[in-house]
C-alpha cells in the first residue's frame, strides 16, 4: 500500500477540539471499504498531527473531469454512472456508521488503478476539512465547499446527512455536463447562494431521463425530500441498468 502522510499544525487548536479530531480519526480508522481512502495512523508531536493514510496515486475526480471539459470529451453516460455509484457506495458506507463526509466534492474522489487499468474511485477527506484547511491548517468557517453546498447550509443551518445527498447531485451533474450545476463567472457568495436556492442551473443537455430524475431526486431544497444514502445507491444501479438497456 503506498503512503500519504499529511502534516498539520496544531497548535492554535484548543484542547477540546484537538480531542475530538483525535476521535474522529480513530473513528476514520475503523472505515474498512474498497471506495474510501484508508486512514492507517495518528500521531502527535510537538503540535504537529501527522495523518498517515493510503495514497490513491492517480489524481482525483476534479483533474479528470477538468482534463475532459478541456478536450471536449464528455465521459458518457455509462462513466459517469459507474463512477458515481462507487462514491455513493462509500458514502452509503459511512452513513450507516452514522458517519457525515462534509466536503463531497470531485476534488476529494481521488482515483486509484481498478487492477484492469479502470480508473477506481476513492472518497477521501472524511469530515476533517473542517478542523484543517490547506491555506491556514485550521478552519473556522462553515463546513462544505461553496459551489457545492446545500441549501440549508447556504442558509446558516445545521448540516446533515441529506447535505451530504445535495452535494451528491452536484457531483453527479458535473460528472454528467463535465460543469458545477451552480458555477458562473464572476459570481460572488451572495449570488452563489441566491443560484443554489433558487436551484438555478442549466438543462442537462441529452441527459437520459433516468439521469436527470436522478440528479433532480438529490437537488431538493427540502432535506427531508432528498433520498438517502441507501436508497440514492439502489437508484443509482437502477440508472446504470436503464443505461446499459438503452446502450
């Protein structure tokens, strides 16, 4: 297994909390599933927390989706599926152990060789995001990506698991369009909120029903409306089946 080690400075972070991201890695440890970045081991010393964890060593979901856009190829219907359902797998995973993500972006999917040369997704960066940022080590904003972030969140809410579902469909539009469902030049967070709630995003061009009605299942402004982890992988192989039988 090749290695990842991630530093981060401590120091700043108060005892209690520093606590708590201690658990919760040991809690990430016991995470045991072929599409979820394994976290091998912790340490402190002198203020600095190393993160010892497995390296998917072949990019992420954002640089392949970026390196399509760029070339014009869309991955297809039949990809996008295949790759979606690997990183709901995980997540239904995590949900069941009563575990949120946070973060579900294609940035932190990273990919792994399948054993054939098939690209193997990966989630990573299970929920720490919010105790450690890449700019300043410590965070102290609201949990989630912006582009990617639900409605409730936008609003000051708390976050749940179905927050997670939103970001989701995010994923799975962008994987599908090779764009962010909310993205537009020169948006500021302001107008990037009055997007998301207003679920204002463009058509999803020669999309399959299936594949819209399922991005349109997870993109609910009401939580309680979105399915479950679960429920969203039963759809999602659902989807892959009405794929292949049109393909």
């Amino acid at each position: 297994v090749s290695l990842a080690c991630l530093p981060h400075q401590v120091f700043e972070m108060a005892s209690k909390e520093r606590h708590e991201c201690m658990n919760e890695i040991r809690l990430l440890q016991s995470m045991q599933h072929p599409h979820i970045v394994r976290y091998l081991d912790c340490k402190m010393e002198r203020n600095e927390l190393t993160v010892v964890m497995e390296l998917a060593g072949h990019g992420d979901l954002a640089k392949l989706i970026a390196a399509a856009a760029k070339a014009a190829e869309p991955l297809g219907e039949a990809r996008a599926l295949l790759y979606f359902s690997q990183v709901v797998d995980a997540l239904a995973y995590m949900h069941e152990r009563r575990v949120m993500h946070r973060d579900i972006k294609p940035a932190n999917v990273f990919i792994s060789d399948g054993g054939d040369g098939t690209p193997f997704m990966k989630l990573g960066d299970l929920g720490l995001g919010r105790y450690f940022s890449s700019k300043t080590d410590m965070t102290h904003s609201t949990v989630g990506t912006p582009y990617y972030m639900s409605p409730e969140c936008i609003q000051g809410g708390g976050y749940d698991f179905k927050s997670d579902v939103w970001s989701l469909g995010c994923l799975l539009y962008e994987l599908a369009t090779l764009r962010s469902p909310f993205y537009s030049d020169g948006l500021n967070f302001y107008m990037l909120g009055k997007r998301i709630m207003a679920r204002q995003f463009q058509p999803m061009g020669d999309a399959s029903n299936a594949l819209v009605d399922l991005v349109d299942s997870m993109l609910q402004l009401d939580p309680a409306d979105r399915p479950s982890a679960a429920n969203l992988y039963a759809q999602t192989r659902s989807a892959m089946g009405a794929t292949d039988s049109a393909g």
